[in-house]
C-alpha cells in the first residue's frame, strides 16, 4: 500500500514539474536587448527599443541599454546621460530588475572611474530594491560592488560585511563561479589587516581558510576560476611566510595569467616570485623575475608607491646579495629617495654601502688591470700562429672563392633572368591595376554607399575584393590556371562595365573540348592590357551600340587560344584622339611583350599575338579583333 501511494506522488510530481517547464516564461524585451549587448550585439541590443513611445517604459528600458552600450563602446561619461534619463522614468516602474540594472549601470561605471562614494550610493539603492522586490542575483551584485567599493575606501571590515553577504547569496543561487569570484574579495580583505608578523601570519591563516572554502566550488578546467584560487593561496603562503608554498601557487597563477593574457597580474606574480626567489636564498632566479617585472611595469606606467618603495628595496637586497654593490647603491638610494621617514640606523648602512661600493670599485679596478697586462702578453705570444693560420685560411678561402665563382656562373645568370621575368611582371601589374582603375572603382562604390543602395555596394566591393586578391595571388606566379585566369579577366570586365554605368556589353566563353581548364597553365594576366584597351580605348569613345566578346578555346593539353573582340572606333581613330588629348604612351602593351620575351625563354613556351583592325561592308572601321596563341603550355602539378 505504502509503495502504491509512493508511487502516485512521484508521477504527480513529474507531471507538475513536465508543467512547469512548459510554462517557462519568456525573456522579456529588456532581458533580449541585454542578453544581446553581453555578446558585443550593440546594434542589434539598441534596434529591440527603437520605436518606442517619448516618455514610456519602452523608452527608458531603451536608454539603459544604450548607457550600457555606451559605457563599452565610448566612455561612461558619454553613458551617464542616458542611465540618469532612464532613471526618472523607472521611478514609479513596476519593473524592479530593469531598475536595477540602471542602477548597476551607474554604480559600476562610477566604480570603474574611482568615484567610490557615488557608486556606493547606487550600489545601495540597488540592494534596497532588490531585497524588496526578492531579487537574489541582483541583490548578491550590489553587495559584491559594495565591498569593493568599501575595501577601495579602506574599510574594510564593511567591506567583509558586504562580501559575507553575497558568498551566501551566490551560494544560495548555486552559481559556483560567483562563490569564487566572492571568496576572491572576501580574501583579499585579508591582506589589509596585520602590522607586524605574527597578526600577518594569524590573518595568513583566516585568508587560507577562506581559500580552501572557495576551492570546493571550482567545476571543471574554468582557467577564470583557477587563477583566482592560485592568487589567494600565493597571497595566504605569503602572509604565513612559507616560501616554498608561495612559489608553487606563484608558478600556478603565473601560468593562468599568461593562458588569459591577463598582464597585469602577471606583474604581481613576477614581483612575488622574486621575494620568494630571494627568501630562499635562489638571488639568480630572484634577479631575473624582479627584472621582468621590472621591464614590464615600466610598459604600463609603473606601480603605485607604496609597491615601488618594496620593490626598490628587494633589489637591493637581491644585487648586495649577488655582490654587485653599485647595483644594490641604486636601487637603495631610490628607496630612500621614496621614504624620507629613515631611521638613522638606515642612514648609516645607505653611507656604509657607498664607501664598499667605492672599495669594491677600486678593486674591481686593479683586477681589470692585471687581466689586460695578461691578454697583451698572451697576446704577443700567439702573434706569429695567427699569422700563419691566418695566412693559411687566406689561401683555402681564394681557392674556394675561385671554385665557386666557376660553379655558380650558370647559376647566377639564370637567376638574373628570373629577376628580370619578375620586374617584368611587376612592370605589368603596375599597368594592369593602376590607380586611376582602383580610384574611379572605389568612387563607384562610394556612390552605391552614399545613395543608400547597399546591396548594390556590397555586391561590387565583394567583386572589387576578390578581383585584387586574386591579382596579388597571381602576381608572385609566372603561370597560373587558365580557370583562374578568366574568373579574373572576369571581374575586371564586370567593375569596368559597373563603373561605366554598363554602357557596354561583354561575353566571355570557354570551349574547353572536355579538357580541364583547372589543369591548363596560362601567363599570370597577360591578356588584361588587351582587354583593358578595347574598352578605354576602342568602346567608351564610341557612340551607340558597344560590345565586347572575350572568348578561350582549348585545342589540346599544350595550345590555348584567347580571342578579344570589340566593335569600337579602331586603333587609328583611338590613336587620333589619345594625340589630340595630349596623353603619354601607355607602356601596358609593350611590357607584355617583354615579359613574353623573358617568358619564352624560362618556361618552355611560345606565345604568338595577331592584332587585326576590322572593317565593316564599306570598308569603315568597325573594331579591334586580338588572337592569343600560347603554345606548350605546362600542366599544372
């Protein structure tokens, strides 16, 4: 009987629970908006409260959103605005976790600018309407905020109020990273208390307690969390004076700060290491981490005093120890330029360690002395052996030299014809893209932009894009596939014809015979200054109807044939007005046959150009036809 109704309670329960998670309530618009800006989302965050009413709850949903945009993308004090606005119109609002948001928004931002005393205010109008509303998590944040801001004012034993209060809250929500990050302040609260060794190492004490309270809350590799846990136990073993400790969760933390790039922790753990270094009496090791600190600080603007005046004076233990005594002078004359409150016992060792620094240095002196009265001996002594080895390895190396230059004469001059190939090819380029081409296209897509057709802009610039990536691929290559070949000459026909408001027609074909064009290696481009004076030259001079055909044809694996035909004004008549203009010669035309030349010559191919002017049925010239012939061409491997 007992089982019976054990088991009808367990079926209740698993419908009422399958119920309620049908029922799971929606994320609000606010909730979207801010999930949206948490991923980086800022435009989209702000289109959700676009069109909201003047003066409703839309509205000042919408300018919390936008105070939190702006405190990331600009500056809090460009955000303050907006939080400030949305804060009068969510006075009398139902919404409290809307509310609390703008009063994070506001707290954080005056915490993140050292204005403790503001976002104290606002951290506590958030706590209040949290705790009345029965709002945990927002509750838990205020608190979190408040012994911050608290411990940066130097009160700390409010600030271990407040930090108590949010580890029992996060712990209560279940939320372990939360209990981490809590447990971090409340142990950092710690390192305030203490003025003499034996209070540090009690408090030591406390702050490892809270340490290994918070480490049962670490889930999985969370790297966040784990450096975390390996500063606290670094700073506990430092407070309790146990070196060999500290040095091990040092090591840790130092490992998690360089895994999240997180540079100025890594600072701290640097200049701890090297105290520890140096209480172990490894002044190598500790010399070495006190220096990257030191290098690295220097990056960032520095410490602030009070860590400078410790620092400045570990390295004067570190190189007095080391037996560099004007090293140590240094570093000891900052420390008590830093302190004007010395003892006159201090006082003494600064004027002690000047006069051995002064011996030291006479010393040091002498000993330079004799090692150089000693290198000049030893050095006449060994006069006439490095004559004769010197004069022997003279000898090896002309003998080598001639050799050499016998051997590598071939060589040289078929890498001097790979030189010129390449300036060639250069040269040709320059002619093929030249500015006025890259100019006049950007303006084109100036226009789409600025008349708002953006489809219209992005299809071109992706055009654009992929037309100069694929001339700089090829531009490092004397052959390239005659596929990728025509999708080039492709593009370049297709931003020619938007950037002349398609005045003129084009075709370009392929009759490939069931060969593959992928595997057929063609010139690297040269066939643009053909096409690109067809257009400039033969078509946008013309009147009416203007056309351009570009066609491949694949005769077998070794013979390619391009034909470029235009139906404009001629080359006699183009000629005419280029001289009318008063234009300089385009040197494009003639580069490629000068690179076909140097071609020919390194690559075991033959490229054979016909250009016929063409006429119509009264003999008027009716256009340019451009037969390209590459012969033997390789196959791509």
């Amino acid at each position: 009987m007992n089982f019976k109704v054990l088991i009808s309670v367990l079926t209740v329960l698993a419908f009422a629970k399958a119920a309620t998670a049908q029922k799971a309530v929606p994320k609000t618009d606010f909730e979207n908006a801010y999930h949206l800006y948490t991923t980086h989302s800022f435009k989209e965050a702000l289109n959700v409260f676009a069109n909201a009413e003047k003066g409703s709850e839309r509205e000042a949903c919408g300018l919390v959103i936008k105070g939190f945009v702006f405190t990331d993308s600009i500056s809090f004090e460009k955000a303050k605005h907006y939080f400030e606005e949305a804060e009068k119109l969510l006075e009398n609002t139902a919404d409290v976790k809307v509310k609390c948001k703008n009063y994070f928004g506001l707290g954080k931002g005056y915490f993140n600018t050292a204005e403790f005393q503001r976002s104290i205010s606002y951290f506590l109008k958030m706590d209040y309407a949290a705790f009345k509303a029965k709002l945990v998590p927002e509750q838990k944040s205020a608190n979190y905020y408040l012994a911050m801001d608290y411990q940066r004012l130097n009160k700390i034993a409010i600030a271990g109020n407040y930090i108590k209060k949010a580890i029992a809250m996060a712990k209560e929500m279940n939320d372990s990273a939360s209990v981490v990050r809590c447990y971090y302040v409340y142990g950092t609260n710690f390192t305030y208390y203490g003025s003499d060794d034996t209070t540090t190492r009690v408090y030591g004490d406390s702050m490892l307690d809270a340490v290994k309270d918070a480490e049962k809350y670490v889930q999985g590799n969370n790297p966040g969390s784990t450096g975390m846990i390996n500063d606290l136990y670094t700073k506990a073993y430092e407070m309790k004076d146990d070196p060999l400790h500290c040095k091990r969760y040092a090591l840790a933390s130092l490992n998690n700060c360089i895994a999240t790039a997180d540079s100025g922790n890594i600072i701290a753990c640097y200049i701890i290491l090297g105290q520890v270094y140096k209480e172990l009496k490894k002044f190598d090791s500790a010399l070495y981490f006190s220096s990257l600190a030191e290098r690295l600080k220097q990056g960032q603007g520095g410490l602030i005093a009070e860590d400078q005046r410790v620092f400045n004076f570990n390295m004067y233990e570190i190189y007095k120890a080391l037996g560099r005594p004007g090293q140590a002078l240094l570093y000891l004359e900052k420390w008590y330029r830093e302190d004007r409150d010395l003892n006159e016992e201090k006082n003494i060792n600064l004027q002690q360690l000047r006069e051995n620094f002064e011996t030291q240095k006479t010393n040091l002196q002498i000993e330079n002395e004799k090692e150089r009265a000693k290198a000049l001996y030893e050095q006449k002594r060994n006069f006439y052996m490095y004559i004769s080895a010197a004069l022997f390895f003279v000898f090896l190396l002309i003998a080598y030299l001639a050799y050499y230059r016998f051997k590598t004469r071939k060589q040289k001059k078929e890498q001097e014809l790979r030189l010129l190939v390449q300036h060639a090819e250069l040269t040709a380029l320059k002619a093929q893209m030249n500015p006025h081409f890259i100019f006049n296209a950007l303006n084109s897509i100036q226009h789409s932009i600025v008349s708002n057709n953006t489809e219209d802009a992005y299809r071109f610039l992706s055009k654009f894009s992929k037309l100069i990536r694929n001339v700089l691929d090829s531009s490092s290559e004397q052959l390239v596939p005659l596929k990728t070949e025509i999708e080039t000459l492709s593009l370049y026909v297709e931003i020619e014809s938007k950037r002349f408001d398609n005045s003129f027609s084009f075709k370009i074909t392929l009759e490939d015979n069931g060969l593959p064009a992928d595997e057929i290696m063609v010139p690297s481009m040269i066939l643009q200054p053909f096409i690109e004076n067809a257009i400039w030259h033969g078509l946008m001079p013309k009147e009416g109807d203007k056309h351009l055909d570009v066609s491949f044809s694949i005769r077998s694996g070794t013979l390619v044939v391009c034909m470029i035909r235009d139906n404009g004004i001629g080359r006699e008549k183009a000629g005419m007005i280029a001289a009318q203009r008063k234009k300089h010669t385009s040197r494009g035309i003639s580069n490629i046959f000068d690179r076909i030349k140097l071609l020919e010559q390194t690559n075991a191919l033959k490229v054979e150009i016909d250009i016929v002017d063409e006429a119509d049925e009264k003999g008027m010239p009716a256009g340019t036809r451009i037969e390209v012939k590459i012969l033997n061409t390789k196959h791509k491997p």
